[in-house]
C-alpha cells in the first residue's frame, strides 16, 4: 500500500502541475569566477542544455521518420522546463505513437527519435524530481516495454527494449546517486552549523558558569566582611546610641540576607566537585607573575602602564587579569614565536587594555583553536558593560583592545 501510495502521489496526483524550471545560482566555486555578464547567463545554462537536447532529437527524429513526426519526440522534452512529470507521460505516449505508426521490427518499441527523446526526457524528470521517483519511471518503462513487445509487437519486436532498459537503469542509476550525495551533503552542512552554534553556545555558558563562580568567590567574601564589621562595631564604640545599634543590627541582617539569597542563586552553578579556591583571587597587581610564567614559556613580552594607578572594584580587576591572561594564551599557542606588548591604561571613566603580538615566526606551526578564549573575554567585557574588539592587523598580528567603564569613586564614598 504505500508503495502504491507513493507512485500515485509521484506520477498521478498533479502529474501536470505547472513547476517552472527555476535559474541556477551563480555563486558556486567555478560560476563565481566568469566575469559579470556570462555569470548572468550562465544561471540559464539548464535551459540552454534542454533546448539543445530538443534540437538533437528533432534531427535524429526528422532524418529517421522523413516526416514531420519526427519533430515530436522534442516536444515532452522541451514540457519538461514546466512540467517535468507530465512531460514524462508525454513522451511515453509520443512512443507509443510512433512506434505504431511507423515503427518497424528493428527499432520497436522505440524508433531513434522516441528513444533519444524519451532517454533525455527521463534524465530531466528524475534531476528535478527524487530518487523514488525515478525508481517509478524505470519500473514503468519495463512495464510498457514489456507490454509493447508481447501485446503489441510480438516477441520478436522488442529490439530497443533492452537498450532501453539499460541505459535508462545506467542514467537513472547516476541520477539518483547524485542526489543522494548532494542531500547527504547538505545534511553534513546542516549539521556541521547546529553543531557549531552548539558548540558556541555550550562555551558562552561555561565561560559564564567561570565568571559566575569568580564572582559569587568575590562577593561573597565582600558580603561577608561587611556582616562582620556591622555585627563588631557597636562594640567598638562606648555607649553606642539605641539608633546606631539598631542601623548596625540592620546592616548585619540584609548582609546575612543578601549573602544567603547569593549562594541560593549563584550556588547552582558549582559542579559537585567544585572547590572555592583558597587563595585570593588574582588581580592586576599579579600581572608581574603572570608575564614571568608567560616569558618562562617563550613568549616575548612587554608591559606599559599609563595613567595614576589605582584599585579598582575586585571584579573589574580579576576580569581584567583574565583578559591579559587568555590574550597572551592565545598568541603563545596561535603565533609561536612572536613578541607581545600589554598596554594598562588608567584613565578617568574606567580601565583600558590592549595586548597586541606580532605576526608567528619560526618552524613552530600554530595550533588550530575555535575561538573559545575570544569568546569568553567578550562575555567578561559585556558582563561589565564594556566594549572589546579582536582583529588581525595589517602585518598578520593579533589586536585585543578592551575597555570596561569604572565609576569615579567620591570622596565621601571613599572615606
């Protein structure tokens, strides 16, 4: 039953349907390079194909039949531009035509120009249509094929059905594995793409899983430095108003609260295995540490401060070390044998930085990355509503320039 489905919905139900051959594209690897205007034509080149086809039928039909029946076998191949199906069912009555009216027993069931026309027309229906589809149409030509040679030709008429028979199996046979190569194709692309924006995505959250641990670390502790000092200052004061306890006693509670509901929220992102770090977390003023290690490892490097140096919130400082750090990761492992420059700048609205490295140099190859570490540095800048830029310069180094916004800290504030 559904074998019997899927012939009637490939070649009976809207066998006439009106499918106009569509252009080719002309960005493919050889069509892009034709200059502008035989690009433009090339888009038609199916069409061109089609029509030439039509004309060699028409000879071949014209010089065998010495009529003007010949000229029909061009006819179904040409229907196929608009209708390729019903073109199909066309030129195997255009046969069955022909070869009564002037067919002989040496070239039944197909004269020479219902044999070309016909071979052609099947080629085209089975390019525009599925592989089941042209399954159908060879079942269907041995059917007729076998029909004409018993019912209507007689055993010994049948001489083009073989022929027949095996260079339509042979182009239907290349057509179908021509499809299913192209479909094969574009399902690797597809896949190819939902695994890369995958990828991207599964690595933004784990960059983000990082710097939320970083800060939960930070802040937690922050919280809980506050809680302490609220809770030990009333005693550090003799006779402490009732208003100032009650502040103190205030502070404590939302510190607690806050603390609490930050480990509630940001906790979840902790693996099983997840250890808070011991050690303080590292900031700029590690940065001397860092650059040794990197130096240790072959990298060339040099660092340039500018601007009155000063601290800054613990957070802008440890995603500024970071930034640093998988920069000048980034050009030991993607330019071995270059120079690196990390220029620090303090400026009045916020924090600048920018790592430049040199062009690779040396027998050392690059190693292939996926871009991970640009992405996890721009998820730390826009996490603190800065900007970032990554590009290759002119002389094939590598540029990342980062800036991340600080608010001026009043004197009041800082007292």
């Amino acid at each position: 039953m559904d074998a019997i489905s899927g012939l009637r919905e490939d070649l009976f139900h809207d066998a006439f349907a009106y499918r106009p051959l569509e252009p080719r594209r002309t960005d493919g690897p050889i069509t892009r390079r034709l200059p502008g205007r035989i690009r433009e034509y090339s888009a038609w080149l199916p069409h061109g194909v089609i029509v030439l086809g039509a004309l060699i039928v028409a000879l071949v039909g014209v010089s065998d039949e010495q009529s003007l029946l010949g000229l029909l076998p061009a006819v179904p191949l040409l229907m196929t531009l608009v209708r390729p199906v019903g073109a199909w069912w066309l030129s195997l009555a255009v046969s069955a035509v022909l070869s009564i009216l002037g067919g002989s027993y040496d070239n039944w069931p197909w004269t020479p120009g219902a044999f070309a026309g016909y071979l052609f027309v099947i080629t085209v229906v089975a390019i525009r249509t599925r592989p089941r589809t042209a399954a159908w149409l060879w079942v269907l030509t041995a059917v007729y094929a076998t029909f004409a040679a018993i019912f209507l030709g007689g055993y010994a008429g049948g001489a083009t059905s073989a022929p027949m028979l095996f260079l339509s199996a042979l182009v239907l046979l290349t057509v179908t594995v021509l499809h299913v190569r192209r479909e094969a194709e574009q399902e690797v692309a597809i896949q190819q793409s939902v695994t890369a924006v995958e990828r991207d995505r599964r690595t933004l959250l784990e960059e983000r899983t990082t710097i939320a641990r970083e800060l939960h670390d930070v802040v937690a502790h922050h919280m809980s430095v506050v809680a302490i000092q609220a809770e030990a200052a009333p005693y550090r004061v003799e006779n402490p108003p009732p208003e100032l306890e009650k502040a103190f006693a205030t502070i404590r509670e939302n510190a607690v609260a806050a603390l609490t509901e930050l480990r509630r929220v940001l906790g979840v992102v902790r693996a099983e295995d997840y250890q808070a770090p011991d050690a303080p977390q590292p900031t700029l003023a590690d940065l001397d540490g860092l650059l040794g290690n990197v130096r240790d490892a072959g990298l060339t490097v040099e660092k340039t401060v500018t601007g009155a140096v000063r601290e800054l919130p613990q957070g802008v400082e440890l995603s500024a070390y970071r930034i640093v750090q998988e920069a000048l990761s980034n050009a030991l492992r993607h330019a071995p044998g270059s120079t690196a420059r990390v220029e620090i700048s303090y400026v009045l609205g916020g924090l600048g930085l920018r790592i430049v490295n040199t062009p690779p140099r040396g027998l050392v190859k690059p190693s292939p990355g996926a871009g991970h570490g640009i992405t996890g540095m721009r998820e730390r800048v826009t996490m603190l509503n800065g900007e970032m830029t990554a590009d290759l310069q002119e002389d094939g180094g590598y540029e990342v320039a980062a800036f991340i916004p600080v608010a001026a800290v009043k004197d009041g504030e800082a007292a």
